[in-house]
C-alpha cells in the first residue's frame, strides 16, 4: 500500500519532529508500505521573516526548499533511506504527458526504496499554475499515485465540532462532508501555514471521490504505525 503523509510548515520548522517522523517511516517501510511525503517549510525555512511580496516568497522558497531537503535527509540517512526531491505545480496534474512523467519517476522511487520529498514549486509557481496549499496537494498526488492513505499531519488531534452542551468534541470518525462539518472548519492563523481545516476538508473530499481513506493526526503525538493499521488515531475520514 502505498501511504501519503502531509506535514505542515509549523511542524517541519522542528528538526526534532522531522526525525521523529523519518524513524517512522523507516518502520513502515520495513513492513513492505511505500510512503510519499508532502512537506511544507521551505518559505519558512528561507526566511526569518513572514514575507508577504510573491518575489520574496519565491527568493525565500529558493533558500529554504535547499534546507528542508538537507534536514529530510539528515534525518533518514541514519536508516539508510534515500530520499528524492519532487516539485510540482498544478499544471502538472491537468497535462496528460507531465501528469504521466511525475507518476513515473514517483514510482521508480518507490520501486528503489525512496522516500519522495513533495513540496509545490514556489519558486516558479504564478496563480495560473499554483495549487496554494499542501493540503490539497498531498490529495492530488494521493490520487495521482492511488494511494490508499493519506495522513494530514497538523498542529491539532483531529477534526473538531461543538457538542449539543456547547463544548468541543472531537470527531474520531467521518463519514460524510455535511454543512455541520463544514461549519466547524476554520482558517488557519498560524505564522507559518497557509491554510486550516478549510483546505483540509477541501483535501478530504478529493479523497473521498477517490476512496482514499485521509486521517487528520497531531504532528508531534501521532504514532504513523498505529495509524496505517487502522487505530482510533485522530480524525478519520472514509
């Protein structure tokens, strides 16, 4: 099976977090599962700043996309895990002849053991071809590759709804996308996301239309094992 695992930028920006998550992987990898990661962080890693001019957010996505690929493979060096580089853009996924390359080379990483690195292309990337967010771009390569789970990685334990009493309940399970639940989805105000649970819903409903099971999990406290082998681990949406 092949699993998809998202990771937002709050948390790559944690060199601990990224080697807790490579180890993982390693692990899974040992029991025969293909895993492709989607990672934010490359604007945050390529800046101090919160740079809010598209030239600065390309020139810090330059800087930064060097570092997050170098921590990624710090990280996974210890277990003998290479790790290989895909930038895409939306583009990419509407063009038949691009869309067929980067299932190709996808794949051929996997074949060898590889741990894809997915992030969108920043540097290039203008509102024509721009996807603006990993959280919708960790459901087009889930489909693109027909994974059969995504895991969406973020900074909550799941997927949030007020109870009949008025307090906060999480969902452990959803089975349908109705108005209550899109009710309870809220913009993100983090420093370094670009989205919430808006997007991540977005990203659920791709799934969905394509019978990808999505999980969304606390990026620090989720146990990636427990969850490919189907454990009450945060939200789950099927």
């Amino acid at each position: 099976m092949i699993i998809v695992i998202k990771i937002g930028s709050s948390s790559v920006v944690k060199t601990a977090n990224i080697k807790r998550i490579a180890k993982q992987v390693s692990a899974l990898l040992k029991k025969h599962k293909q895993v492709i990661i989607v990672s934010s962080g490359a604007i945050a890693l390529g800046s101090e700043k919160n740079p809010r001019l598209i030239e600065e957010k390309q020139a810090a996505a330059a800087v930064g996309q060097s570092r997050l690929m170098r921590q990624w493979e710090k990280a996974f060096e210890r277990y003998r895990v290479p790790v290989g580089q895909i930038l895409l853009t939306s583009d990419v996924f509407s063009d038949t002849v691009k869309r067929q390359n980067a299932f190709n080379t996808i794949s051929t990483l996997l074949k060898h053991g590889a741990v894809p690195i997915v992030n969108e292309n920043d540097t290039v990337a203008v509102d024509e071809i721009r996807v603006g967010d990993n959280d919708n771009l960790s459901a087009m390569v889930a489909v693109l590759m027909k994974a059969g789970l995504l895991i969406n990685l973020t900074d909550v334990d799941g997927f949030y709804v007020k109870d009949q009493s008025g307090g906060i309940l999480k969902l452990d399970l959803v089975e349908e996308i109705d108005e209550k639940i899109k009710a309870a989805a809220t913009l993100s105000d983090k420093k370094h996301g670009t989205g919430g649970m808006i997007t991540k819903l977005q990203s659920a409903k791709v799934c969905k239309a394509a019978g990808i099971v999505m999980v969304i999990a606390h990026a620090v406290k989720a146990d990636l094992l427990k969850i490919a082998a189907g454990e009450k681990i945060g939200t789950r949406f099927i």
